[in-house]
C-alpha cells in the first residue's frame, strides 16, 4: 500500500553548543517560540490520519503543542549512545578522542556501548518499512532530527556516512511517498 509519511524535527530543547547525545530534556524558550511562530505553517499536519512521534519529552511537547496529539512509538527513540547519553560531543571527545574519531569513521561500530549508526539506520528503516496504512493515507511523525536523518538514509538507500552529510534543524519537515522498501523523497 503507498502511503505519504511527513517527518517532522521536534522543536531545540538547547542551544546548540549544548546539544547532548540521546537528550530527554523539554524544550527550551527558544523552541516554545519557535512552535508558535512555525505553527501557522505546520497546523495543517494534523489533517494527517495517523499521527506518530519518538518517546522524548520535546518531541510530546511540539506534538501537542502544534494540535497533533501524536502517539508515542518506542521504535522511533533517538540512537542509543550507551555510556555517551546525557553528554556533549566535546565532553565526550576530550575524554575519549579515539572513540569519538572510531565512531564518526565507522558506521558499524559502537564505541559508547549503545547502537552503531547501522543498527540505528537499519531500527528506523524497519519502522518505516512495516507502517500499516491505507492506500494514500498520510502518517506525520515528530522525531528526533537523528531520526529523520537516518529515515532518509534508509528511504533514499544511502551508504551510512551520508547520515553526516544531512542537516535536520528543528521544526525542517521532509516529506516521503511510497511503499516498504520503495521511498521516495517529495520535494513540494
């Protein structure tokens, strides 16, 4: 069954010197602002007939904020970065240099303990791929930004290393049409 799936990046919990690996946190005033300024523009998501997000706190709060009241789906969490949860890739590279380089070079390892950039690729690829819907029905997701990005890599059969190259601000929306296995990205 074809279907269309809109990503949705959660609002910032942080500024970004601050951004911390597998973060919890609530968003911050800076993302609450931006909900509202960027709410005009995004209220038509709730038009979508499923309404899904990750499990974090900001991705509940710019879900509801913005009227969808999306369901929570564990398969949808933030990469788990083992020991490295909670800390800053500065704080983590000036205690474990090596890890860190290992861990950006190599897609398949997993330094901190938790899921290699694979394993994580390969979770959201497994969640895109099996989404029950009705032929043409449309399914939004707040995510994480790491989760949009990975659903990319996975729709458009990227090699892992392209994660590094995508840039998923908070609130930037991708849209995507097709089936398991067969994604296309919707530029509209």
């Amino acid at each position: 069954m074809r279907c269309r799936l809109t990503l949705l990046a959660a609002a910032r919990c942080s500024p970004v010197l601050d951004t911390r690996f597998d973060d919890d946190r609530p968003l911050d005033n800076a993302g609450w602002q931006a909900v509202r300024r960027g709410a005009p523009a995004l209220v038509g998501l709730a038009a979508a007939a499923l309404r899904y997000r990750s499990p974090s706190e900001r991705c509940r709060e710019t879900g509801y904020a913005l009227g969808l009241f999306p369901l929570a789906q564990p398969a949808l969490r933030d990469c788990d970065m083992g020991r490295w949860r909670g800390r800053t890739l500065s704080e983590v590279a000036a205690r474990e240099p090596d890890a860190v380089d290992a861990w950006l070079r190599d897609p398949y390892v997993a330094p901190h303990g938790g899921e290699s950039l694979t394993a994580f690729i390969g979770r959201i690829g497994h969640w895109l791929d099996t989404r029950p819907a009705a032929d043409d029905e449309w399914i939004v997701a707040v995510t994480e930004p790491a989760v949009l990005r990975a659903a990319l890599c996975h729709a458009l059969k990227t090699p892992p290393h392209a994660y590094w190259r995508i840039d998923a601000h908070p609130l930037a929306a991708v849209t995507l049409t097709g089936t398991a296995g067969d994604w296309h990205l919707s530029c509209a």
